[in-house]
C-alpha cells in the first residue's frame, strides 16, 4: 500500500516568492505556523510553534535546493516520523507549482486511513493559506480550524 500523500497547486507568484515564505521564520506566520525558531536551511533542528494551540514541534532539515526543493522529517518525538518534500516548478517568472509530499506514514497503523486523510486536508489548508496570502495578502487564515 502507497501511504504518501501528495498535494499539487499553482500559485501566480515568482518561484523565489514562493520558496521564501516557506523558510523565512517571520514570513511563515502569516500563512502557516505562529513562528519558526530560524531560518530553514539544510542540517538545522528548526521548532516551529502554532500559539493558539499551546503547541510546538521539531523539524530536521533534510536538504535545501533554493527555489527548487526543501525536504524535512517531523513527528520523532512521537514515534511516528515522516518526511515532507515540498516541490517548487517555476511556470514562468510570476507563478510557481508547488507540489507537497508526505511520506513514511506506517502502512501497519490501524489509524492509517484516517492519518492519510487527516494529513491530506493539513496539506490542502497549508497550500490553500499559502496562496491566499502570497496572492491576496490574506493573513488571517492560519490556524482558524476548528478540530
């Protein structure tokens, strides 16, 4: 059984734009985590934080290509680590595809069904906050989920 999930959108901004707002520790808030600790860059241990959800986690940097690629595992410290890639495509110079991967999710998990749902639908809003806020400047997004 195939347990990654994948999620593709275009996005009508540069590809540098794009790749930005995903390692910028202050940029990421707007869209999608409260804040990063630092810059995301190749061997970093970076702790990310949501603050309305009282919650913070840890993500090891696993490669950088600038405008091209950033891949990072999380979820070890609960003994279900999986590895995210996250795939820019430049189309032309004012809009980017980006493609986000999870994989490593355990095929012998009970819960598997769900857990692939449930990250599908995060990967969808995070892509869909990106958006919102690179095109529209919409910051108020992130993190308006009701579990």
């Amino acid at each position: 059984m195939d347990t990654q999930v994948t999620t593709k959108m275009k996005i009508r901004k540069s590809v540098n734009e794009v790749f930005e707002v995903i390692v910028d520790p202050v940029k990421i808030g707007n869209y999608w985590f409260s804040s990063s600790s630092e810059r995301w860059e190749q061997g970093k241990s970076v702790t990310l934080r949501y603050d309305e959800y009282e919650a913070e986690g840890v993500i090891n940097i696993l490669e950088v290509e600038v405008n091209k690629k950033v891949v990072f595992s999380w979820g070890a410290e609960h003994g279900e680590e999986t590895v995210v890639t996250i795939t820019l495509k430049e189309l032309d110079d004012k809009s980017t595809i980006i493609e986000v991967t999870e994989s490593g999710l355990r095929e012998d998990d009970p819960e598997i069904v769900n857990k692939m749902i449930g990250q599908k639908q995060g990967w969808v809003y995070m892509v869909s906050c990106l958006k919102a806020y690179l095109e529209y400047g919409v910051k108020d997004l992130r993190a308006s989920l009701i579990h």
